[in-house]
C-alpha cells in the first residue's frame, strides 16, 4: 500500500474548525470573532458537513443558538466538546491520504478506491511560540470512521499544499526552519514527507513571506493551487511596501517552475496595508482562501482590493460559488479563513 495526499478539492464529508470562547486568545474580540465564524459555518453548512469543536455543553448550546438565528442549515451540524488551546485547525487537525494497491508494473488503484487513513503530525505551536498542548492532543479525542496514524514529524497543515499528482508545495522558511525539526536537514525532511505523503515532488520557496505572521511563511498565506494546473499567488507591485522584495522574488521562483511544469499562475492582489489597535501589520492575504464542495470561500478585509480578488478567483473556479467571507477579525490574531479550517474527505467520519 503506497499513501496519496489527497488535494483540497477531493470530495469533501465536511469541514472541521474549533469556535472561539472567552478562554482563548480571541476573548477581547469574540464578537467579532464570532460573526466571521457564523458567517464560515453557514456557508459551510450550505454545502456540506461541519465539524464544530466546543468547549463544553452550555458552549454547544451557544453555538447551535447563533447558527439558528443565522438561518443556517444546522442539520449537517456535529458538535464535539475538547480542549484546545487556539483555534487554527488547518494546523492541528487531521491531514488526510488515501492508501492504495500497487499493481503491475508500478501502477496503482484509483484514489477513489484507496482507504483513508487520517496523519495525525506533531504540532509545537508553529516553532513554540505559543501553547499547543490541547492543540496537539485533539485528533486523537475525536471520533473517526478513518484509522488515525500518529506520525513523529513535526508539521502544519498550512504549510504544505498539493495539486494531487503527487508534488507538494512549501516553503524552505517554514519546514526547513530549526523551531520544527532541529535534528533533520532538507533530505530527511523530505524522506519522511514522501513516505508519508506519497509525495514525489517536493517543490520549494525560498522566498515570500507577510508581516504579522507568525507561521515562518506558511504556503497557504502565499500560494496555492486551484487545481492541478493552476497556482494562485500573491502578488505584490507597490515597489515602495515593504513586502516588495520578498513576494517579487517569490513571484519568479513561481514563474520559473510554472514555465518548466506547464502551469498556469493567477496572480491575486496584496491588500492595502492593514494596521491593528497597536500598529502591527496585520497578515491580509486572499490566498487564504478554502475549496468546498461546490463553492470557494475567500476571505475579505473590507478594502478596495476585494472585489478584484473575488473576480480573479472566479475566473479560476468557473464551476464554484465564490462567497466572500469577513475575515478582518481573523487578521488581528494573525491567521485567515484556511487557517481556521481543516477539509475532511468524504469517508473519514
């Protein structure tokens, strides 16, 4: 049996994300918060299955009583009690592979044929800059329909994107940072992410990254792909912000792989800057954005560069509803809308 890392777009039973209470960090903002988690969850829950991890009961009932006044559709609703220390699930939760058979002549099954089996990676609190305990425990407190195989790696979610066909894309300032894996160089890495990914192609970035991040430039903050020939990116033109450099030099390391792989890149817009209460930039980025089933949710910041990233996005996926979702909440706790979510293939619950 060889693993496949399946891509986002693979038919989804649901998405799972972890609500924000007044025990997180999001406590100062949680209204806030909490209207961009409404807003999530409903256009979820209009396409398929959620997964809601909750503090306890009376926050269960809470929950269920602000999608209901929504208007959501609760009846896809699943509602799971655990601790967590944060509320980034697309770097805790599950990263999923189907096994299939090896036939004659190196062949192998369909995708579709495979077993699921869910890789539950170690997560240190991107390089322990923050409490991650909880947060490294929760897969292994749900209930899955799927095998969950615990592997000795510490990764994020967001650090890795995939077209399907067996490369995967990621950035040399993340996985190859020391704050994850200090005892591995780039071949042991790279060893172990092919054998448990079933990766063949490790395409790397060395350049790229946004302020008010505190990932160490996580791929899904910069570029991913829509489908398995196509790439979206952000791109920055303004040669007097200071993300110049590094998204310019990003933006020909992808050119360069684009003309040797015969891919299609879509450039999408860097937002103006966005500034918090204390002055910080915060992290916006439209390359946030999450692939459902039949709908693509893209994250939104109340500026004059929304509406082109939605069109260009559009263009790309002319068969999906693009919803913009208001993530300027999201934004001040230094993530986005693919942050605080993690895809679940259908058949894993």
């Amino acid at each position: 049996m060889r693993p496949h890392l399946l891509p986002e777009w693979h038919p989804q039973w649901g998405v799972m994300i972890a609500w924000p209470h007044d025990g997180t960090d999001w406590a100062p903002i949680l209204d806030a918060a909490e209207r961009t988690y409404v807003a999530l969850a409903s256009a979820v829950l209009a396409h398929e299955q959620l997964l809601v991890l909750c503090r306890d009961s009376a926050h269960e009932t809470h929950i269920r009583a602000l999608l209901t006044e929504q208007g959501a559709d609760v009846s896809g609703l699943h509602m799971r009690a655990v601790p967590y220390n944060d509320t980034w699930a697309r770097d805790f939760g599950p990263i999923t592979v189907a096994h299939t058979e090896a036939g004659p002549g190196g062949t192998t099954a369909p995708v579709e044929d495979g077993e699921l089996v869910l890789l539950d990676f170690r997560f240190n609190g991107w390089g322990e800059k923050f409490a991650a305990d909880a947060d490294d425990a929760v897969n292994a407190r749900l209930d899955w329909r799927a095998p969950l195989q615990a592997v000795d790696l510490i990764l994020e979610g967001g650090a890795i994107d995939t077209d399907g066909r067996g490369n995967l894309l990621t950035t040399r300032q993340c996985l190859l940072n020391p704050n994850r894996n200090p005892h591995l160089g780039q071949a042991s890495i790279e060893q172990q992410l092919r054998a448990a990914l079933g990766v063949h192609n490790i395409w790397w970035l060395s350049h790229g990254h946004l302020e008010g991040d505190d990932t160490d430039a996580h791929i899904d903050t910069l570029a991913r792909f829509c489908d398995a020939d196509t790439i979206a990116y952000v791109q920055c033109t303004d040669r007097t912000d200071s993300h110049y450099p590094a998204l310019h030099a990003m933006e020909q390391e992808l050119k360069t792989l684009a003309a040797h792989e015969n891919l299609q890149l879509v450039p999408l817009p860097m937002t103006p800057p966005l500034f918090d209460d204390d002055g910080e930039r915060m992290p916006a980025t439209y390359a946030n954005f999450l692939i459902i089933n039949g709908a693509v949710l893209v994250p939104t910041y109340r500026c004059e560069t929304d509406d082109e990233a939605l069109r260009r996005l559009a263009s790309v996926f002319p068969r999906h509803n693009v919803i913009g979702i208001d993530c300027r909440a999201l934004i001040a706790q230094h993530g986005s809308l693919h942050c605080v979510t993690m895809q679940l293939p259908e058949g894993v619950r």
